[in-house]
C-alpha cells in the first residue's frame, strides 16, 4: 500500500485528512458538506453525467475521491472527469488522472486550507476549472 494513503487510513474517525506537500493535514468531518456535495451531484450535475438525449452528458462525477497529486493527496468535495479521461472501473483508491473539474466546499475551519493550500497545487498539477463553494 502507497504510503501517503497510509497516512490517510490511519486518521482518527471524524476525522478527514489529505496530504498537503508530503505533510498530513486533518480537518473535521461535517457531514452536511458531505449532504450538501451529494445533493449538488444527483441534482445540479445529473445533466453532465446523463446519457439521455438533450442532456450534455459525458462525465463522471465522485465524491470525495482521493487524488495523488505528486507528494500530495487532495480529497476535494467532488471531482469530475470527461468520461474518456476517467475508466470505469477502477482497482485503486488513489486516482492518479488530474480531474478535469473540481469542487471544496469551504467552511470556517477549511477556508484557508483550500485557499492557500490546495489551490496551488491544483494549479499546479494544471487543474482548469475549480469551484469552491461556501455555504452559510
């Protein structure tokens, strides 16, 4: 098993944790992101993963998947690909294709974390298009 994901199964329960740079970072779980993320999948993107005619189509959408980013494990809210990007099937809990879409959903205690942290390494990694998304 990949170290990094080591790291990340051995945080405490409530607990969510990512690998920032090689370091381990753990945040609370609040589970009305985790709501909040599922419900902004089934219905405001159910269109982009539909294969029914007139709907746009074409994406896989995960919640909170585990992408391995270099020396980093970033576990966003949700995460998209263009369907040709992403199998189907996967042996793996670590997805090592750079998604072509994500959303953090951004809280008091995440704010920061998502801002300075993760965003950079987005954009470094040549992430496009990433939604984050405070909900008060």
């Amino acid at each position: 098993m990949n170290n990094k994901l080591r790291k990340l199964l051995d945080v405490p329960e409530g607990t969510a944790g990512e690998i920032i740079d090689g370091e381990l970072v753990t945040t609370p779980v609040l589970e009305w992101k985790r709501h909040l993320a599922a419900g902004m999948r089934d219905i405001l993107l159910a269109p982009y993963s539909s294969k029914k005619p007139g709907d746009p189509g074409g994406w896989r959408f995960l919640l909170e998947p585990k992408l391995d980013l270099g020396d980093s494990i970033l576990v966003p809210n949700l995460a998209g690909w263009k369907e040709d990007r992403l199998p189907a099937e996967r042996e793996v809990d670590l997805i090592d294709v750079v998604p072509d879409w994500t959303c953090d959903i951004i809280s008091v205690d995440t704010a920061m974390l998502v801002m300075n942290s993760k965003l950079p390494i987005y954009a470094r990694h040549g992430l496009l298009h990433v939604w984050v998304f405070s909900y008060r």
